[in-house]
C-alpha cells in the first residue's frame, strides 16, 4: 500500500509564488513517477507536471516557464514550484505517484486573487 500527502496550498495575490510539496510512503521500490493534476470547478482533471525517478520533466503548455517541478528520490517526496501565479491556475492540486499503478492524495487548494 501507498500514502501520498500533499501540503502547501494556499491563497495567493497574482503574480506571487507557491510551492506544494507530496510525500509517498509505503511500497515503493524501483523507478517510478511522481506529479501533479488540478482540477478547477466545473473543469476536468489536467495535468501539471509530472517527473520520473530518473529526472525526466514534462509540463503543460500553460505552466511552462512558471512553474518547476523536482524531487528528493531518498525521500520520495516531489516539489512544484509555482511562480508567476495567475487566477487561472486556481484549482485543487493533486499529486500521484505511479508505481504498477496511480496512488492519489487528497488533493490542496491553491487560490490565486487579490
């Protein structure tokens, strides 16, 4: 069994900066994937960004350039740094590890207005 906790959401001015933080315990071994969802009211779950154990990156188009996502592989635990933060990134984030299959947590808000 795998736990994935997120912490770090919260509310924020546009233009300001965030980051959330997961940590994955339990049965973890070998090469996996960590990363990041949001889902916005009324919208559909997107991809943020995600990393492999091996540093791999891929984001999507509308947060490439502001946001960065890394991970501390000893402690299973995956970063996303959020600048330049807009209204429209105001959505739950929910980070995932997948190892034979995807674990969920429980999500954190993250309000970006002033």
């Amino acid at each position: 069994q795998v736990q994935v906790v997120e912490s770090g959401g919260g509310l924020v001015q546009p233009g300001g900066s965030l980051t959330l933080s997961c940590a994955a315990t339990g049965s973890i071994f070998g090469t996996n994937t960590m990363g990041w969802y949001r889902q916005a009211p009324s919208k559909e779950r997107e991809l943020v960004a995600l990393i492999t154990s091996g540093g791999i990156t891929n984001y999507a188009d509308s947060v490439k350039g502001r946001f960065t996502i890394s991970r501390d592989n000893a402690k299973n635990t995956v970063y996303l740094q959020m600048n330049s933060l807009k209204p429209e990134d105001t959505a739950v984030y929910y980070c995932y590890i997948y190892v034979v299959r995807r674990y969920w947590g429980q999500g954190t808000q993250v309000t970006v207005s002033s």
